[in-house]
C-alpha cells in the first residue's frame, strides 16, 4: 500500500511510514491503494475506485466525546445535571451531550411514573382507610 501523507509506497499494515514518519492512514493526500492525489473529503478514489481509508483522528478534540455509563446514571437520578451538561457540551462534544439529554428525560420520565405511582397508592390507602 502507499502512505496517505506522501505517496510513498510502504508495508501493508506498516505503523509509520519510513519516508514522512506519519501513520500511512493518518492522512488524506492520496490513496492508499493506488499513491493517487485524493482530496480531505473523498472517500472512494477516482482513479482505482478503492474506498479511501483514514485511521487518523485530524479532528483536534476537545477532551473525549463518549457517553459514560456512570454519568448517564447520575444523569438519570437527577435529570436536572443532564440539562446542565447538555447547554454545556452540546457544541464541543454533541454526543456525550446527546446521552445527557436522553438520560436527563429517561430520568424526568422515571421521576413522574414514580410519583404518579405514589399518587395512585396514596388514593387507594386513602379510600380503603375511610371504608
Ligand atoms: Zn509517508
Ligand atoms: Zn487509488
């Protein structure tokens, strides 16, 4: 295969290509199959028509975006963290911000079922209390 970054060919599964020093997939400048010039947003190659691969996060991140199952049970307990955490991720990590928020109204959900169950019992031990 080629590396990604400088056209170079390299080992097939190679870590690091011994001509830039880049993963040979952590890049987009040409194709791995054919050394062709690809373009950042091409995902098949013009010329050889291989689906263009890119192993490389280029994407700077703002720390990590992945929805932890601990959170999403703080989340769930209490919803009202989830809003909060949902305003203040919902540009730099949609994802975790998306888990807040469908955790935050699972929670919401969960809260009012409870209560109405609480309600519906209390109405029946008070009416069984007075016969
Ligand atoms: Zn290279
Ligand atoms: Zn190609």
């Amino acid at each position: 295969m080629y590396c990604r970054e400088c056209g170079n060919g390299v080992k097939a599964h190679a870590e690091i290509c011994p001509n830039c020093g880049v993963r040979p997939l952590n890049s987009t400048k040409f194709c791995q199959s054919c050394a062709a010039p690809t373009n950042a947003n091409q995902e098949l190659c013009v010329k050889c028509g291989a689906g263009l691969k890119n192993t490389g996060n280029r994407v700077v991140s703002v720390g990590e975006d992945r929805p932890s199952g601990l959170l999403n049970v703080t989340v769930c307990c209490f919803p009202i963290v989830g809003i909060i955490l949902y305003f203040i991720w919902k540009n730099e990590k949609p994802k975790s911000a998306k888990a807040a928020c469908t955790w935050a109204i699972v929670g919401t959900s969960i809260g009012v079922l409870l209560y109405i169950i609480a309600f519906v019992i209390g109405m029946i031990g008070e009416s069984m209390y007075y016969y």
